[in-house]
DNA sequence: GCAAAAGTGTTGTGTCTACACCCATGT
DNA sequence: ACATGGGTGTAGACACAACACTTTTGC
C-alpha cells in the first residue's frame, strides 16, 4: 500500500511507495543554486537530498510537492514550480521500491528565505555529495529551465518585481552558465514584449554610472515567447500584438 | 498496495494505485491517430480509454508502459517512447485514487501492428467520447510531438527507413496540423543533418511524374537538432559537423 | 575632466519562407 | 507534346550577435 505517514519504516515494504521531490533553484551571488538539506540517518546520512516526502493520501502531487516545501521555503516565495517526470527503477532507493516525482521550482533572487539548520543552498557546479540520485535530478532541472529561459518568459521567476537590465543579464548569466549581453536581451525580450520599462530608473550607486532604467515582466505565469522557431505554418499568418 | 494481477478489482481501495497509460501515435491516411481500445465495463463503459494498465512490482514505469502495449501493439513496432507527465487529481479516477504516468509512443506509417477486436486507430481531432481524462492526455501527446518535431529528430519515429521528400512532408503536415512546403523542409533537415539521399530513387508510379529520390534519418534515436534558437553562448563557438 | 555604467545605432550574418524555374517520367 | 510530380536557384524577410558610439552619473 502507500506509505502511511507516521508508519515505522522497519516494517516489510509495500509494494511501492512514492515521494514528491523538489528541485528549488536561485540564483545566489551570482551563481544558480539549489536548495539541499542534509541527511542525519542512513542510507546515506552526511549526504545531501533534495527536499520532499511521502505522498499523503487525496492530495495532488503538486499539492505533496508545496506542502513539504513549506516546511523549508515559505511556499509563497516560490514563483514557479513544474513537473519534471516521474522516476521508476527500483534500485534508485536501497531497500525499497519508491517512486518519485520530481518537480522544479523557482525562487526570485530578492528572496531570502529562512531556512531550517540543516538545510542550505548549494551552488549547483558545485554540489556536496548527492544522496540517492538526487544528483541527477537537480542536472535535469538545470537543463529544463536553461530550456525554458531560451523560449518562455520564465525569468520572470528568477527576477525581483522590478529590476534593471544588468540585473536581468546577471540572472540570464547564472542560470544559462555562460557571458550574455544585456544589449541583446534587452532587444530579443522587448521585441517578445516580455518586458516593459516601469517608467523609474534606480536610484544612482555611490561608484558612479548611468542609473539604470527599471523593467518589469508583463506576465507573471509562464507563457512561450518563441512560438516556434521552425517550421511555422505558412502564409501571411504574422499577428503583432499591440 | 499496488494492485497485482489477477486481484479482483472489487476489493476495498487501496491509498492509491498506480496505472501507467501510453499515447501512440501513427500518422495513417494523412491524419495524426492514436491508439484507443473501448471500454467494456463501467466506469466509462462505451467509451474509449488509452491503453494501459496497473504497474507490477518491481517494473519501471516505462516497462510498464511497454508490457501492457505489448498486449496491443508489438513493442517492436514502437520507434519511440517517452515520459510525459504523472497526472495525481485525486477524482481523476471515480471510486478510486489513482495516479497515472503517461507516455508518448510513435509507430512508423508503414507498420500496421495486428489489434484486438475492442482497439483500433482514431484521427485526433476527430476522437470518439473519451473515459476518464484521457481526451486531455491525448492532447498533451499532440502537444509534446508538434514541439518536438520542430527542435529534434523525432520525425524518425513516424517515418519508415527510407522515404521521399513528399511522402516525409505528409507526414509532418499531418502531426503538425497545417501545409508543409516538400522544398523548405527538405533543406532545413538537411542542412541540420538530419536526414540524407540513399542514393536511390523510388520507382516511378502508373500516374507519371518524376521518381522521388530516397532519403533516410541519419540517427534513429532522440537527438536534439535546433541547439537553442535564442540566447545562444557568444563568441565564435559554432562549431560544424564534418 | 575622467572613470564607470547604461543605452542606442548600425552593420553583418545566418536561417528561414516564398516563388520561379528546370528536370524526369508516363500517356 | 503535355500533364504530373520532383528538385534547384534565388531573392527577400527576420532575428539575432557584435561592436562602436553616445548618455548620464560620481568623484
């Protein structure tokens, strides 16, 4: 049966149980980070797992996934969280057959939320020592939001409510891995209308320079921005939108 | 517990069960059909349900998945098979708290897999009344080929070894769901190396007209050819295939 | 005035669509 | 010869990268 919460975990394993895992990126210092909490107890005590647990009965897994968030992350500051895919092989747990789902969520970088003792971000080039295949689920978030970066708006749920070019091409950066040109991202984003100035400039720093011009995203949720990129249908099928 | 095989489904509910249910998608008569089998029994009795069914012990979800299309369709047959999504709504299911891992399977248009009397092939836009939330996974199905059509090499898995640029055309016209130029297609899979001549032509048909020259996919399995349209790493990193 | 950071103008390139034109085969 | 489909050549439209140059601030 499915794991009741509660049950001792000693007794003869069910035929399956299943935990909902979440895969918490933020960019931090200039980094991507993951969010890692590390084991106390065998198997694999010292190591660090994503943060998740067991799925209670009636409730979605996305429901499961937030909730034992909630109990890291104050769940509100997570500005998006999505189904990664489900893992099956039965020797992914020592000593039990568990099934999980993997989710990736998203924290703003202006956000800093407490956190218990055990728990901490992990810059995700490099992480502490993995427990289960932990490891290779963060991978896979990593390479879905580099994805999504390129033909959805979800910076949106990387970036503060307002924030200025460079700001923006610091998170691109992080998250991407690699050098990007706020000139560009500035065009290719106002070009998709998926940012829009707010009309302020922030306030000048002490070192000098132009302040910049504040952005904001026009949406919120995540939509495709690149609508795709080949084989389009034919025809003067071109609408802009105002 | 996970049901078993063979368990008479009148028991009292577990906390929940866990089916695995697959997609398949043919393109046949110049339209995109999935692979439906109807249902005897209530719930949904009349109506048409994907195949699918109970995960055993032990199995992965994808084993699943292929045991019980086995029952359908040869596992041979299917050119592709991929995750899609675990679907968790508690009142997905009446009577029952089941989660459903579904995924996306392909067969080529040249194989005709031999079907029991309840199943059959049904064009996508035309589907007859469907049980459960399958209408939805079948969408998502779509959903999930259209994107790859455009950015991998998956047209493999609807195509058959060798082929003419008009006949891939069809192919791709029907799962993308409008007109598809035989010229631009042509060079777009070409110029990515997706696809390359034979060498040999189709013999010429009873109606006239030029023979078509052969082509074939170079990789028979899921490659992604389109390495990120936007937001690419600067500097002269382009390197070229040989 | 000078350094530092932001923002704009401009040019070049690669990739795709559209369409005209040429090629090969059957009748 | 002509109809029918296959294949190539070429021109135009975008979207993006790169980089020079201008603007605005602190010192």
């Amino acid at each position: 049966m499915g794991r009741k919460p509660g049950t001792d975990s000693t007794t003869a394993h069910p035929s399956s149980s299943h935990v909902t895992l979440a895969v918490v990126l933020q960019v931090r210092a200039g980094s991507l980070a993951a969010l890692l909490w590390q084991r106390a107890q065998d198997p694999f005590a010292g190591r660090w797992a994503l943060p998740g647990g067991y799925l209670d009965p009636g409730e979605t897994l996305e429901q499961s996934s937030r909730r034992h968030l909630a109990v890291k992350v104050d769940v509100r500051e997570l500005a998006h969280l999505e189904q990664l895919a489900t893992l099956s092989e039965p020797d992914r747990v020592p000593g039990e057959w568990q099934l999980a789902t993997a989710y990736l969520g998203l924290v703003p970088s202006d956000l800093d939320p407490v956190l218990p003792a055990d728990t901490g971000w992990h810059p995700i080039d490099r992480l502490p020592p993995p427990a289960f295949d932990h490891g290779a689920i963060v991978l896979a978030g990593r390479e879905r939001l580099r994805g999504k970066l390129s033909y959805t708006n979800v910076g949106f749920a990387l970036a503060p409510e307002e924030f200025t070019l460079s700001e923006l091409r610091d998170l691109y950066a992080a998250a991407l891995g690699h050098a990007v040109s706020a000139t560009n991202l500035q065009r290719v984003l106002v070009r998709r209308d998926v940012i829009e100035p707010t009309g302020s400039r922030r306030a000048p720093g002490p070192v000098g320079g132009r302040p910049g011009a504040l952005y904001r995203f026009r949406e919120r949720r995540l939509a495709i921005t690149d609508q795709f990129a080949v084989l389009r249908p034919p025809g003067p099928a071109r609408a802009a939108a105002s």
